[in-house]
C-alpha cells in the first residue's frame, strides 16, 4: 500500500504558541536547539560528527545567532537523554497492553565478525491500531547458540515488564532459532500459562519460507540467468551498443521499451529483470549476429525455461508483495496466498518439461518441510477475517493437503484449536472481572466502614441481576460469530482492514475481539517489507558498528520510537533494480 509522501517537519514548537508554525522572529534557546539536532540525529541515523561540520553549524547560527556549537560528545549525551526518555515513555505504554508478538532478526556488521540482534514487539494499542517497536538491539556472541539467543530475548522482556505478556515469537528457520524458541517457551511458562497451551507461540517467517523456495527454483537456471544479466548489462554498457540495441526492436515493432538490470541478491528484482528480458528474445538472437562480440545470447531452449520460471516466481511476487508490501499486513491474509503458491507448485509437477517437474519436485519438497502439517496460525487468523470465517480453510486445506481424510482432520483440529483458544479468552476475562470487582469491593468496602449496613429494595434486586447475569449463556461469542452471515466489504475488497471490523464489533464480541486483535497482531514475517525478497542479510553500516554497544541501541531504538512518535518515514535505499530505457 503506497503511503502518502510526508514532508518532515521540525516536531518542537514553542510551548506557549497555538500555532504550529513557528512565528516570525521566534528563536529555539540553545537547549531546544541541541533537542532538535540530537533528534534529527537518531531519525535520520546521521554521525555524531555532523555537529562538528562548519556549514552545519553555520546553517544553525544563521537561524539563532546565538547558538553555541557543541561536540560530538555532548550531543551522543543529549541523545542518551531523550533515548531514556522514550524508553520511559514506552515501558509505561506496554503496561496497558495485554499480549504482545515478537520478532527477531539477525543482523551483521560490515566490516567486522560481529552479529546483532533486534528485538521487535509487536501490539494493538488502545485505539486498536497496530503498532510495533524495536525493543532491543543487542550484540550476539559467537558462536550464536539457541540458548544464548534465548537468554537474551528473556533479559529484554524482564527490563520491559511483559515477560507475562508475550502471545508469540515470530522468527526465521535458522536451525538454532528451534532450541531457542524451546528454551524461551520454557522460561516463560514457569511464569504464566501460555495460550493454547503455546501451540502458537513458535511462528515461522513467511516471507523467509517463500524466498527459499524460490532460491531453490532460480538455482536450476542460475547459468540462464548469468547470460540474462550480462546481456541486458553488455546492451546498457555505451549508447552506441543501446542505439544499435534500439534500432533492432523498431525492425521487430516491439511496442516495449524497457530492459532492467537486477540486484543479484534480491530475487524479486531477477523475476522483473528476466520478466523484461523475455519480451525480447527475438531481439537478442538478432542482435548476436550484429554484435560479433557479444557471446551471452540465450538459446530458445533457454528462454522456454526463463518464461515457465516467470509464470511460477509471478505468483511468488505476488505474494510475497501482499504478505509484506503493505504498511503493516495482519495474519488473516497468510493462508490464501500459501494456497496459491501451493497450487502452482503442484501444477508445475505435472508439466510435460521434465526440467519444470525436477524444479518443482525440489520445491515442494521444501514447501512439505515447513508447511506440510496444518499451520495453526494461518489456519485460524483466516477464520477471524469476517469475509471468510470457516468457508477458507475448508477451501483451501482440502487443496493444500489433497487427502481428504487428512484435510478433514486438519479442519477438525483448527475447529478444536479455535474453541480451546477462545476458552482460554474467556477464562483470562473471568480473571481480570474478578481482579476489578475484588479492587471496587476494596475501595467500596473502604469508604463505607464508617456507615451502617442498609440493604435497600434495590440493592437485593441488583444481586438477583447478577446472578443471572453470572449464568453462562447458551451460545458462546465464538458460535455467534461462526453462525452469523459472512461479511461483504463494499468497494475494493484490498482496502479492507480486519482489525478495524473487529473495533466496530467489539461491543458486540467482547471477548472475541480481544482474542481476534491478539491473533491478528502475530506478525507473519520477520523482516521490513523492503528486504523481503532478499537473499542476503540486513548489515549494518561501518560507521556504526565502530560505536560502543549503549550508543549503537540508542541511535536504533531511540530512532525507531522518535520516527512512530512524529509519524516520520525512514528513507529507503533503492538498491533492487534499475531501468534501462531504449
């Protein structure tokens, strides 16, 4: 979902002014101005040097000449200070959150040996929207074990207070992310009794099992590929080889214009390189026999290949786009789109090229390795989306497993799994309602001591109102809703939102609700939308890997909380692929 270009503005006003703009003539006192640049600083990641710069430093003396210059050192203290001040302010905001969903992922430095992680949480705030934010941003030492990893994940929920709030740990299938995920669930359930039983407490990245299946299907043709890619850059290589490129499509009356040049590691910008490419092949032949040095030319037996790969990676960049290229998907889209893919795998079993059955073969496997037993996630986020309820799983499972018999007992078990949950929900609610009528009881009990017992008319009507009120219901908020009408979105169905259906129903779910905002919120990959479709790992850059740990975690954390607290958007680095105009 294409977000609204912002225009970054300075978030300090003066505090006696209604205006948000700042009156001619005002000037920051030193002090603010050191706030403002320190902020700047953690949002846009820039080095503590900048404020040593000479033109830095005269564009802040031409706004208040009598702003003092500081050094690095000071301005690393006034962005301590707010770090810590954030940090205050957020640790007081996950009080009132009643579960929350993590993420982990790994990060490494660029020029040392050195592993990071960060710690995400994942939440639904009080207005109930979705809301995430960097928790910890922690050095890993070598070598990275399970129960390292999960020591450290518990050392940061025992500073943030929600050891006894966490739903879920979304995290990638590295073989020691298994052990960890057991070490956690562990140490967590010693404390607090984890929702159905913890069954939805290990969740595997999406995006991560998606960009391995499609590793394993661009290996068959990586040789392909290569010619591919060096083709498109021996065409872009002088204006003289792109004009005589050019003059060969307008001899073919090609309508397309367009050749791409892809980044190696991101597996979505080689599907869009050979996309283009594809429509081309005729050119190419042609232009081998003007270019006597150019040897890459694909042979048609190639370009077969290329263009049955597309019409499988199509359905995988779909995918992947709506799993993780909107602002921030819920769980309830997973299990269609694992459908899909599924679907095309198994078609491309079936083709008559032996080498579409032996790519295919290959992923599936893979596919079978991760989800080829009943994905409890997928499955019961997909019957809290309202347009669905029951009617996806009992499409699609039957299509994702084949086996009836196997597909019926999948069904049956989400069924079960769902009822145990939602009993689970209400057993919590019983608890809180009983924790406040118990702290009322005190408080009443507190300012009547003094009066005389009086047991009034009404007061007996009251208690014979709740006993009523206490007897269970016949049918529970879960059947409601299964039994109730699906619900048809008016307009684009793209644009509607779970979570906002469930704000409007809550009154009428009470519980339910809360069970669907929870399950909702579990992340279904671990990465940025942006590095979804890559193969190589999130780096972090030499300048701040060469900072002391306390300052790294404060530009990270500190950044990620002051761009959610002024609605501020990182600046994304377009690395994925560049365009070729002929």
């Amino acid at each position: 979902m294409a977000s609204q270009k912002k225009q970054c503005v300075i978030p300090f006003k003066p505090s006696n002014s209604s205006n948000p703009f700042i009156s001619p003539g005002f000037r920051f006192s030193n002090e603010k101005m050191r706030e403002v640049i320190a902020t700047s600083i953690m949002v846009h990641e820039y080095p503590f040097s900048i404020v040593e710069d000479d033109a830095f430093i005269w564009s802040f003396q031409y706004a208040n000449p009598e702003f003092q210059k500081v050094s690095r050192k000071t301005i690393r203290s006034d962005c301590i200070a707010i770090y810590e001040a954030e940090r205050k302010a957020l640790k007081e905001l996950l009080k009132s959150v009643s579960k929350i969903s993590l993420t982990t992922d790994m990060w490494k430095s660029s020029h040392q040996v050195i592993e990071y992680m960060v710690i995400t949480g994942h939440f639904i705030d009080s207005g109930w929207k979705l809301q995430k934010r960097i928790l910890s941003f922690v050095k890993v030492p070598a070598p990275r074990r399970g129960i390292d990893v999960a020591n450290a994940i518990f050392k940061c929920l025992k500073a943030w207070g929600i050891e006894d709030k966490v739903f879920s740990v979304s995290v990638d299938n590295a073989s020691y992310n298994d052990s960890c995920l057991r070490y956690l669930k562990d140490y967590i359930s010693r404390s607090t009794k984890l929702v159905l039983d913890g069954a939805l407490f290990h969740v595997r990245c999406c995006a991560h099992i998606l960009n391995l299946l499609v590793q394993d299907g661009l290996s068959r043709i990586k040789d392909i590929i290569h010619n591919v890619r060096e083709s498109v850059k021996y065409v872009n290589f002088n204006d003289s080889r792109l004009k005589s490129f050019g003059e060969v499509v307008e001899q073919k009356h090609l309508k397309e214009r367009k050749l791409i040049i892809d980044c190696p590691t991101r597996w979505n910008s080689t599907y869009h390189m050979l996309a283009a490419a594809l429509k081309f092949k005729i050119v190419f032949s042609e232009y081998q026999e003007r270019e006597p040095h150019y040897t890459f030319a694909p042979s048609n037996e190639d370009w077969e290949k290329v263009e049955k790969v597309c019409k499988l990676l199509e359905v995988f960049n779909l995918a992947t786009n709506l799993i993780s290229g909107s602002e921030y998907p819920t769980a309830n889209l997973y299990l269609s789109e694992v459908w899909k893919v599924k679907q095309v795998i198994d078609d491309a079993t079936k083709d008559d090229d032996l080498f579409m059955i032996q790519m295919a073969t290959q992923m599936k496997e893979k596919f079978d390795k991760y989800w080829g037993e009943c994905n409890l996630l997928m499955a019961v986020a997909n019957v809290l989306d309202p347009r669905v309820k029951f009617h996806g799983v009992e499409i699609c499972f039957p299509m994702i497993y084949k086996s009836e018999e196997v597909a019926a007992e999948y069904v049956n078990k989400v069924r079960a799994s769902l009822q145990q949950l939602y009993n689970d929900y209400v057993a919590l609610s019983v608890e809180e309602s009983s924790s406040s009528q118990c702290n009322m009881a005190n408080i009443s009990s507190a300012t009547t001591q003094s009066e005389s017992a009086i047991v009034t008319g009404f007061d007996q009507i009251m208690s014979l109102v709740r006993a009523k009120e206490a007897i269970p219901i016949s049918k529970s908020e879960l059947d409601a809703y299964l039994e109730d009408s699906v619900y048809i979105p008016d307009g684009n169905m793209s644009s509607f939102c779970a979570l906002e259906w469930w704000r409007n129903n809550s009154m009428k779910y009470k519980v339910l609700s809360k069970m669907a905002a929870d399950v909702l919120a579990i992340p279904i990959s671990t990465v940025a939308s942006e590095s979804t479709f890559s193969a190589g790992g999130r780096i972090i850059d030499e300048y701040r890997s060469r900072l002391n740990e306390e300052s790294i975690e404060t530009l990270i954390c500190g950044g990620d909380w002051l761009r959610h607290k002024y609605n501020l958007k990182k600046k994304k680095v377009n690395e994925s692929l560049k365009e070729i105009s002929l």
